[in-house]
C-alpha cells in the first residue's frame, strides 16, 4: 500500500481479532513515529510498547475495547519542549497510518487517558516531569468502518479565505 492510500484509508479501529502483532512490525510502527516532522528537530518523546495482558488490563478504564489489542503504545513527551504537542500529535499520526499500511488497525486514545494520566504514568514507570500524550492500542482488525468526512471542495481555498 502506496503512502496516499495508508492515509485515504485510515480509520479508527476499537474492534480487534485478538490475534498477535509481531515484534518486528511493533518496530516499523514505532519506527515510523521517531521519524515524524519535530520542532528544531528536538524529538521530545519515548514510545512504551506495552504487550502483557495485566497492564493492557489496567488500561481499559480508557476504553473497555482495547482488551483485544495485541499491543498498546503509550505516547509519552517532553514537555520542556516547546511543541511537545505538535510533536507528539505528528509522531502518533504517523504510526496510525503505519499501522494501516501494515494491515493493523489502531486508535489514537487521548481524551478518553487524559484523565487517567497520572495512574498510567505510575503504573509503567514514566518520571513525573515526563507527560504521557495519548495511548495507540494496535490489533488486527475485526472491523471496517466508514467515517464521514468534510469534503475537499468545502474545506480547500484557494488564495483566500
Ligand atoms: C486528539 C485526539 C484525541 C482522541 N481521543 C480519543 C479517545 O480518547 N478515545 C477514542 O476512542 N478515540 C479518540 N480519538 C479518535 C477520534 O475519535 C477519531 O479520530 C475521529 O472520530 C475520526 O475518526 P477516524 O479516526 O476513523 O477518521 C482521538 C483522536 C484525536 C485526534
């Protein structure tokens, strides 16, 4: 699958067979995050690979379908970095699509892990001045779902406004 096709296609996946994801393709998705666009190139983040079903377990007050993911990867920055955000927010789109390209599907958990954040970073181990962005379950697929978007005559401009 072509880059242009990963991104057309892409959708938010909370169904998954259960079935495992290799090492190797954790890697490449996590590869494709630490090669994302970042701010004076400061590359503030850390990626935890999370496979052990207990801490999976302790993650699903954040959404009760991530039980069947076959990993879940916490997203954690540097917030002394200026765009830490943006760096982060480029780093978990880039592994989302990478899961795509890969057959994986996956979904980018933040709202919902927010508020559970302090909990999280105790129970994998991120230092207090560190902040964990989002959570990236990851799985094989069980569904294909058909989102709605704006279409790209009433979003584009040409020129102006
Ligand atoms: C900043 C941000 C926070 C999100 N937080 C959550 C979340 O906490 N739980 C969840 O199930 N999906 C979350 N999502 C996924 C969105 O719901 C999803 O991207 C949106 O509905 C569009 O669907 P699509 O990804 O299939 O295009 C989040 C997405 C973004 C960009």
């Amino acid at each position: 699958m072509d880059a242009l096709e990963a991104i057309r296609t892409r959708r938010s996946i909370r169904k998954f067979t259960g079935e495992p994801v290799p090492r190797e393709d954790l890697e490449t998705i996590v590869d494709a995050g630490r090669l994302a666009a970042t701010g004076s190139n400061r590359q503030p983040w850390d990626f935890i690979v999370v496979q052990e079903k207990t801490t999976i377990e302790q993650f699903l007050a954040a959404g009760p379908w991530m039980k069947t993911a076959a990993a879940v990867i916490a997203v954690v920055l540097d917030p002394a970095s200026r765009w830490w955000v943006e760096d982060g927010s480029a780093a978990i789109e880039n592994m989302l699509i990478a899961c795509n390209a890969l057959g994986y599907g996956a979904t980018w958990v933040e709202g919902d892990a927010l508020p559970r954040e302090e909990a999280f970073k105790q129970l994998l181990g991120v230092p207090g001045e560190k902040r964990l962005l989002a959570l990236v379950p990851v799985g094989v697929p069980d569904e294909h779902p058909a989102r709605e978007k704006r279409p790209l005559e009433q979003v584009i401009h040409w020129e102006r406004y």
